[in-house]
C-alpha cells in the first residue's frame, strides 16, 4: 500500500513541477497563516466528491473506513487545522463554524441548505472530482455547471469579501490509473484552463472571489499535505489581490 | 377520506445528484413531492451522523431517527422516520426514509406499500415496517411516541440531535447502551438564565433604593427613586 501511495506521490510531484499544472501547486508564506486564524469555511460539492474526507483531514484525523451518506446539515465544532509547511514548521489555524452538509442538489437547493452554510463563511471550498473534470462536467447543464450556475446566484447574499476555492479531488486515482504521465498532464492542463475559464465566465461579474482550482487527494495523505499548502497561499494571495481591487474602485 | 400521503425516500446507492422518492407505484425526484425551497430547517432524509458516532457500528441497524415538523403554510404536517440500509456504490452508509405530510390531528399509519423498489431496498421497507409495528422495539416505541405527541410547536425529534442546524426538542438520547429517556424538566437556555439573574438583581436594588427613601423622604409625602 505505501509503495504505491509513494509512487503515486512521486508522479504528483512530476505532475506539478510542470508549468500549466504547477501554478496549481506552490508554498505557504508566513502572512497567510496568520489571515487563515479564526477564518470560517464551507465545505460543499456534488455527493461523494470528499467533503467529509477533508473535513476530517483538516482535523488531522484519518479518513473513516465507513462513513455515511450525510443526511442532514450538522455543525462541526470548532478545531485547529494543523498544516505542515515545507521547513518542518506546523502551524495551527483554527476553523470555527463549520457545518457538514450533504451533497444531493436537494442541500444545494434548500435556502437551509448550501446557502446557509455559506453566508457567513470567509473561504468556500467547492470540491469536485478529476473523473468531474475529465468528465467535463463543468459544461452548461451538467452537475458542476449547475453548482455554478447556483453559486452566481448566492453571491449577493454571502460576505462582500467571501472566496471561492474549487478543490479537484480523487487526483491520485488518475495517476494510478495513467502510466504516461507527461500525457496526463498535458490533458490535465488543458481541462483545468476550460474549467478555470468557465468558472470566470460564470460567476462573472463576481469571478474576482474565484481564487483557483487545486488538484488534491484527501486520501493519499503526502498529496493532501502538499496540496493543501497550496491551497491557503492561494486562496491568501487571492484575497490580497481582491482588497487591492475593492480599494482602488 | 384517506388524506394522508406517504413516500418512500429511496436510499442514494448510486450516488445521484439528487435524492428520489417513491410512493409505492412510481420513483420521482423527492424535490418533487417536497420542494427543497420549503423544507423546514433541519429536515433530514437519514439518520444524522451524530447519531451514528454515539452508537456502536453494529447497532447502527437498529437505529431508528423520526422528525416531526409542524404544520406548514397548506396546513400539512411533516413526519419522516429513517433507517439506515446497506451502502452505496463506495461503501458509504446510506439511508431508507418514510415521509409523511398529515392533515390535522392525523397519525401516521405504517402500511405503504413497496412493491416497486428495488430487491435490496424491499428488504429494508419490510424490516422497518415490521419493526414500526412491533411493541417490543424500543426504537420503534420512541417512533410511535413522538407520533402520538399532541400537535407540536416546534422541530421534534424521538433522539436528541444536537449538531444541527435547528434546536430540536426530544424524547429520548442515544447512547452506547441504546435509548434513554430525557428529562421533562424544562431546559432554561443559559441566556434565559443570566436575564432572570440580572432582573431580579436590579429588582431587589430597586427595592432597596425605594425603602431608603421612604425612610428619608417620608415626612414630606414625596417618594424618590434613588439608583445608585
């Protein structure tokens, strides 16, 4: 189990070190840290696409064996995140207000569903899979599209300063499942920049709250870690650029 | 005049993107028999997760969860008892719901049919069915009670949830070693309480303030409040 889970690693690495799918890929500053304190976040996407899997990997527990359905909107107490940057330092972040919710479009559509896990939220994590992705369930009528499409519509009813986040989860099951992987990426990069450009386009005029879309793997625990650095810088510098953006309008 | 309109909510093996009911004749989107845009805060179409961690995995199939939600704007009553029943397509536990919408004053009956789902889904109706119906099942029995509750004011539930979204009022609290009873005294939030503490300081100030100046300014028939 551990050889492949390195390998598969090692294959993540080669995948972000190249540019088109690196940029979705690099390392915690120390200013981001100390925004994420006390930041509060959503977690939501289509059904089985990891929530609950990166619930538990921000509270530092491993991924349960058996795990359920979630069937109703259920608030999770307050925890630190623990993220382990590159130089051996852990850093804690303390999430609060967060509320588990499942992922059937009946949560998305019920005003006590999606909407209220995100109003008062700082950061939104929409998280989709790399079979979504590759699937291109990001075009008009399909899955991910209507997720957007709802999105664009919650907008004015979340915090002015609220961000987006899309985490493409499940990356390690393409890898096993791909021996070329110069030819991966090559297809990755290509999906990625349609998914990128539809995301903008979308939630236009608000795609300045869209900070990125970041290949993760909530169960190989070496890409989640590595992945997850990424994802807080990103979504720190997005929030920079924002501010910036909102002050000289 | 049969009123009562009762549906199967279909357990989501396949991992769908929506959820899907029945009524015993034919499968439809359950956003078609409650519009999500009106489901009442906390509803739940299985048994929530918290209630699964505060019971052993190997008792998760006795679990029975019931909400019951008052009457809405058309004067419909909603209660939904779940179960859970087997796993989907990844090994995830999924769930079999019972959802009713009453008129007034009625009872939920347990005889729907279920001749149209699917083999495994069948066999999970028949035993919460039968378990419904049977007097020896303390799951059940807590079903049946919040069922023959008087009409009720607020989200009820017969085990107490407290992860979600809305405060429920309930019968019973999971455990380890199964159900038991919750108190009936009623729970003051800690908000109610710090208000009554302070009322009745500010009362018995007041009070104090007013015997002094009676003292001091009687003879003269004028009483003044003084507050210090």
């Amino acid at each position: 189990m551990m050889p492949m889970a390195l390998t598969t690693f090692r294959a993540f690495l080669f995948l972000t070190s190249l540019p088109e799918t690196g940029k979705h890929l690099a390392r915690l500053v120390k200013g981001a840290v100390d925004w994420w304190q006390g930041k509060k976040i959503a977690v939501i996407g289509p059904t089985a696409a990891g929530k609950d899997s990166f619930l538990a990997r921000l509270r530092n527990e491993e991924i349960p064996r058996v795990h359920a359905n979630s069937a109703m909107g259920e608030k999770v107490k307050a925890f630190d995140v623990k993220l382990a940057l590159a130089s051996h330092q852990v850093v804690d972040i303390t999430c609060k207000g967060v509320i588990n919710i499942g992922g059937e479009t009946d949560y998305r559509d019920d005003p006590s569903g999606w909407l209220a896990v995100c109003q008062d939220s700082d950061v939104v994590f929409y998280v989709m899979t790399v079979d979504d992705l590759a699937k291109k369930r990001f075009l008009k009528g399909r899955r991910i599209r209507q997720d957007l499409d709802w999105l664009l519509t919650a907008m004015p009813h979340l915090k002015d300063s609220a961000l987006i986040h899309i985490l493409i989860n499940k990356i390690d099951e393409e890898i096993e499942s791909h021996t070329d992987y110069r030819a991966l990426a090559g297809e990755l990069a290509q999906e990625l920049a349609a998914l990128d450009r539809t995301v903008k386009n979308v939630l236009h005029p608000y795609e300045r709250s869209y900070t990125g879309a970041t290949l993760i793997s909530m169960k190989n625990k070496q890409i989640y870690t590595r992945a997850i650095n990424t994802v807080f810088r990103a979504v720190y510098c997005a929030f920079h650029e924002t501010t910036g953006f909102r002050k000289a309008r | 005049m049969i009123a009562m309109r009762a549906y199967w909510i279909l357990p989501n093996r396949e991992q769908r993107d929506d959820l899907l009911a029945s009524d015993g004749v034919t499968v439809l989107p359950l956003k078609q028999i409650l519009d999500p845009a009106r489901r009442p805060k906390g509803f739940s179409h299985g048994v929530p997760s918290e209630t699964l961690e505060k019971c052993d995995s190997k008792a998760w199939k006795e679990i029975l969860f019931a909400q019951r939600f008052p009457h809405d704007e058309g004067g419909k009553e909603l209660f939904c008892v779940s179960c859970p029943a087997g796993a989907d397509t990844t090994g995830r536990l999924v769930h079999l719901g019972l959802l009713f919408l009453l008129d007034r004053n009625e009872r939920p009956r347990f005889d729907i049919p279920y001749a149209n789902l699917s083999k495994e889904d069948q066999s999970y109706a028949t035993a919460l069915l039968e378990r419904l119906r049977s007097p020896s099942d303390p799951w059940a029995r807590s079903v049946r009670e919040l069922s023959d509750l008087p009409a009720v004011s607020g989200p009820t539930s017969n085990i107490a949830v407290h992860r979600s979204v809305v405060r429920f009022s309930s019968l019973y609290e999971a455990g380890l070693h199964g159900l038991a009873r919750r108190s009936t005294i009623w729970k003051t939030p800690l908000g109610t309480v710090l208000v009554l503490i302070l009322a009745g300081t500010v009362m018995a100030i007041s009070i104090r303030a007013c015997e002094r100046s009676l003292r001091a300014e009687g003879p003269i028939g004028v009483i003044v409040w003084r507050f210090n």
